[in-house]
C-alpha cells in the first residue's frame, strides 16, 4: 500500500491560482541580475527572409539558440564598476545591442525563447542593428 501525499497537489493547485491572479508585466517577471552580470535577450530573427522564405519555427528557434547577439535587458549592481577592469568605463548600457560569445554566459528558458545571464566582462561589442551580423543563409 503505498501513501499518498495531499500537500504537494494542495500547493501546486495554489501555485496555479497565484499565475491566474498575476497582475505583473512580462518586464517585472524578468530575474533581476545581481553583482556583476547583464541580462540579455538574443535576438530573434523574423519569420520570413529578405527574399521572402518562410522560415520553420525549428529555423527559428535554432538561430535563437546559436545567436551571439542580443538585447540588454538590465544590469546588475555592480557592473562595469571595477575601475581596474573598466578603466574606460561601460563598454554598454540598458537597450545596446550587444555581440557576445557563443557559448558565453547561463542560460534560462522563458516562454518564447531564453534569456542569458553573462558577466560584465564577456561583452564583446555594441553593435546598431542586430540583422547586420547575423548568418547570411537566414537574411
């Protein structure tokens, strides 16, 4: 005989009723990056090609994933405050589009996409307009 355990389903029915009766905007649902980390958007690409392709939702996502461009979205406390890093100061700010690496900086998953949390430091460039430097097989 095994037990059931009533709580869990108790807490998650509450956790349902809590999403329903959110009044926040998408903006103020965002993790708030801490110390030195930026929060950063890749860029999405269009669904459809210069040429006119339509492109997959696979396509899409895809190039989300691989991208090394995005959108500050916030700033953490403390970054670009280390006068012996950034002797210059910021190398970017809220709303730059930026190039970063690959593979740079963790990863979270939201609905319609993902966020990435990178270090102050992995900021490669700041660029004007994101569809300048994406693959050329997508544009």
């Amino acid at each position: 005989m095994t037990k059931t355990n009533v709580i869990p389903n108790k807490v998650f029915a509450l956790e349902q009723k809590n999403k329903k009766n959110d009044k926040r905007t998408e903006h103020q649902k965002l993790p708030k990056p801490s110390g030195w980390r930026l929060l950063v958007m890749p860029f999405k690409l269009k669904e459809k090609s210069k040429g006119g392709v339509i492109l997959t939702d696979k396509i899409v996502e895809e190039s989300q994933w691989s991208t090394n461009v995005g959108l500050v979205m916030d700033m953490g406390d403390l970054c670009y405050k280390d006068q012996e890093k950034f002797p210059t100061g910021p190398w970017c700010k809220k709303k730059d589009w930026v190039l970063f690496g690959r593979y740079a900086g963790a990863r979270i998953k939201i609905d319609g996409g993902e966020l990435r949390l990178l270090n102050d430091d992995e900021i490669m460039a700041v660029i004007e307009d994101p569809e300048d430097v994406m693959s050329p097989l997508t544009q």
